[in-house]
C-alpha cells in the first residue's frame, strides 16, 4: 500500500495542473499506508484509494464544496461512508473537485476552476463529481466517491469513461454530506470496473441511525445473471449517434447471452427535468441557511457564483406562503407519479436500460454562455432514477468523436446487487 500511495501521490503532483482534480491533498497518506501495511489482518479495502467529493465530509480534510463560502472549512469529523471505507483499511488521498454546491453538470461552476476531462481534453468532464471521475480517469485514484442528486455519478463517469453508480435512495447513509437536496441526494463509487463499484458499495451501504432514511439491505455482489428481460428506453431530443450505439450495444449483447430486449414507455418521464428544480431549488434554499458565516465559513450569498445564488433565490421566491401548494407540493405529486410509473416497468422488466447523457460534452468555457435551461437538460436521462428512488449505473460503451459514451442500467430499488451484475455482463471489466 505505501508505494501504491507514493506512486500515485507523484503522479498527482506531477500531473494535477493540467487537469486541476484535487483541491487537497492528504499529507499523511503514506504514514497511514505505512500503519495499515504493518497490520496483521487486513480489512476489504486494502490496496485501495480513494478520492473524496469536496461536499463529503473526512475528518481534518478541507470540504469546501468548491466554495469561497467554506474555502478553509476542514471537516471535524467523518461521514458515515468515510467510516467504513476506514474501517475497511482503504486510504483517502485527498479532496477532489466539483460544482459549487454539487449545483451543477460539467464543472464549470467550481469556484477553484474547472476541472479537465482526462479523455476528452478541452471538454467538460461532466459534473457536478467531476473530480472523482477524473480523478478515476487519470490515474490518480483507484475509486472515488462522488453525490448524484440528479446524475451528478453517472454524468461525469460517462462523459470520463469510466464506471459511476447512483444507489437506491437510502441504501447509502449521507450523514457527513453536505447536501443539495434531501429527498435526492445519494454517495456512490466510481471507478474503472463494475467489480470496483461492487465491492465499495457493499462496505459503504447500511442503516445508519444518523441518516433515517436508510435502510437493511442485502449483501451486494457480483452474480451470473440468467435469462432477463430488458426494457429499452428511447427518449426523444438524444443524440442519434449516442442512441444507435446504446441500442446497438444492447441488442448485441442480449443476443449472445439469450436475453430478451423490449422497448419500453414510461410516462411522465418527460415532466422529469420540470419536477426536479423545484425541489432542489426548495430543499438547497433550506439547507443553505446555515451557512450565514456566522459559526463557521462565510456568507454564502456574498461569496457563491452565479449558478448557486440563482438557487438560492429561486428557492426563497417558491418557498414563499403565497406559493404554499404550488411547487414544490405539485413537484412531490409528479415525483410519486414517475415512482409508480417505474414500480409498473420493473413488475414486467428486470432492468432498463436508456443512454447516460443526451449529447456530447461541450468545450469547457462554452456552458457560461448557455442558458440553465440548455444545462438542465442536460440531466433529462438520469434525473428519473432520483425521483424514482432507483438505482442506476452509468458504465462506457465505446466513443463518438474520440469522446466516451455511458449507457445507464436501471433497477428497481434494493436491487443494486442485480444491477451491477447486469452491467457487468454488459460491459465485462474495462481494465
Ligand atoms: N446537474 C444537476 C443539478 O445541477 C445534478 C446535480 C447533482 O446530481 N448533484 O442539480
């Protein structure tokens, strides 16, 4: 473990400037591999490290959210998954970075600089956990823990070719994460391999009394799936070339395996970009009240961008008692809707399966031209896993244009173990 630290400690010091992935590094990595070496029974993670979404908390590590408003906020104490992965002897390198706040897709919006795609230079990486998949992409990590409240997991694992998982809602404690929306927010892995993923999700799943909505769920691992059914999802406004290579994929796959391919219709799914502001911009107004720069950091209004403050405003003006009923009530109406909706495919399908992102990523600097509209839209495809309460991976199916494309699979909820094993039937291990 101490020259696998080492080694990747100067890579990242050689090669951090061209792609600016890490806000912080931990110092006391190799003193802390050296510790973890010298034991006698080594935990699950051992050879493994790990870079941390700058919104999750790691005790004594700066967890600014790619903030000025917690520029130098250092974590007082470790998130749930933090714990585990621990406990389990895996090592954290450092912070990584991320949208402000998670607000946003392509990592753009960091207050510290965009962060650059490792396969694809010159273009977003994807967001708002840009760091952690190009953390992953570059070399610089073995896996990496990113939030996914809208795609923020599968976005950027797609467009850095790598390997991201959005749990069930619940299946992973958020207590230590600094969050952009209650009801949707989830931690998952990214990494190179759905093995990867698999075993990382198994130390860091469970119920968490500091977190009420987890709850028990199975062991997760990899299994040789049988005969399934699989739902196809076409949706309107995607890329042709990114569809055809999903479908083409898919099909290909199913056909040497003997699964049976349907193309699928869920309703309401086209309301699910709609649905979704209205609660983040809601729950994000709330949660961001503490951060008056009283006790700790600075005023966030004063010190956030654009996109954040647009949140924040957004949130108070629908918040507002005049409103009371209007949105965020109608949003949770329309979220229960495509759950139940989903609920119904998954009594007729065992997974299904849709493209990762509409389009290709962009050139980093176009999105401070574009509207929040044209960004937003941006999460058409994974934004329904989170008001579904599902889970959903994102995993590279090939290139367009010399840029990596993800294809999503989705299961019902409680049901991660049956989908990493589909996926991983679907895409063998990358490395
Ligand atoms: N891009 C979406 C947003 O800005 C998703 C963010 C996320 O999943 N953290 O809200």
């Amino acid at each position: 473990m101490e020259l696998k630290v080492k080694n990747y400690l100067e890579r990242i010091k050689k090669e951090n400037k061209r792609y600016n992935i890490f806000l912080y590094l931990n110092e006391n990595a190799v003193l802390e591999a050296q510790e973890i070496d010298k034991k006698k029974k080594k935990g699950r993670l051992y050879g493994y490290v790990f870079a941390v979404k700058s919104n999750i908390s790691v005790k004594g590590m700066i967890c600014n959210c790619a903030s000025r408003t917690l520029e130098n906020y250092r974590a007082p104490y470790d998130a749930s998954v933090i714990e585990k992965i621990k406990a389990e002897d895996g090592i954290i390198i450092g912070m990584v970075n991320m949208d402000e706040f998670a607000c946003g897709s392509s990592g753009e919006t960091s207050a510290f600089g965009a962060c650059r795609n490792p396969r694809a230079f010159g273009k977003i990486p994807g967001g708002s956990s840009s760091g952690s998949a190009a953390a992953v992409a570059a070399g610089f990590c073995d896996v990496a823990l990113g939030s996914d409240t809208g795609g923020s997991i599968r976005n950027p694992a797609s467009f850095c070719g790598v390997v991201g998982v959005k749990p069930s809602y619940g299946l992973v404690s958020r207590y230590g994460l600094i969050d952009l929306s209650m009801s949707l927010d989830q931690i998952g892995p990214i990494a190179k391999n759905v093995s990867d993923c698999s075993l990382v999700l198994d130390v860091i799943r469970g119920k968490d009394e500091r977190d009420t909505t987890t709850f028990d769920s199975r062991e997760i691992k990899i299994e040789k799936v049988g005969k399934i059914k699989v739902g196809l999802l076409k949706v309107e406004g995607v890329d042709r070339r990114i569809d055809e290579m999903v479908e083409k994929k898919i099909r290909m796959v199913a056909k040497e395996k003997d699964w049976e391919v349907e193309e699928v219709k869920i309703n309401y799914i086209d309301l699910a970009v709609e649905t979704y502001y209205p609660l983040v911009y809601s729950e994000f107004f709330s949660s961001t009240r503490r951060f008056d720069g009283r006790k700790y950091g600075r005023k966030i209004e004063e010190n956030c961008k654009e996109e954040v403050l647009r949140r924040i405003l957004g949130g108070s003006e629908i918040t507002k008692a005049e409103f009371s009923g209007k949105y965020y009530k109608k949003a949770l109406q329309v979220k229960e809707l495509i759950k139940e909706e989903f609920e119904k495919v998954f009594k007729k399908f065992d997974c299904v399966v849709l493209p990762t992102c509409p389009g290709l990523p962009w050139n980093i600097g176009e999105g401070e031209k574009m509207k929040p509209d044209e960004i937003y839209a941006y999460d058409a495809l994974t934004i329904p896993a989170n008001l579904a309460e599902i889970c959903a991976i994102s995993i590279p199916i090939g290139e367009i244009e010399k840029i990596p494309i993800g294809m999503q699979v989705m299961c019902a909820k409680n049901e991660d173990g049956k989908m990493l094993s589909i996926a991983n039937e679907i895409v063998g291990d990358v490395c």
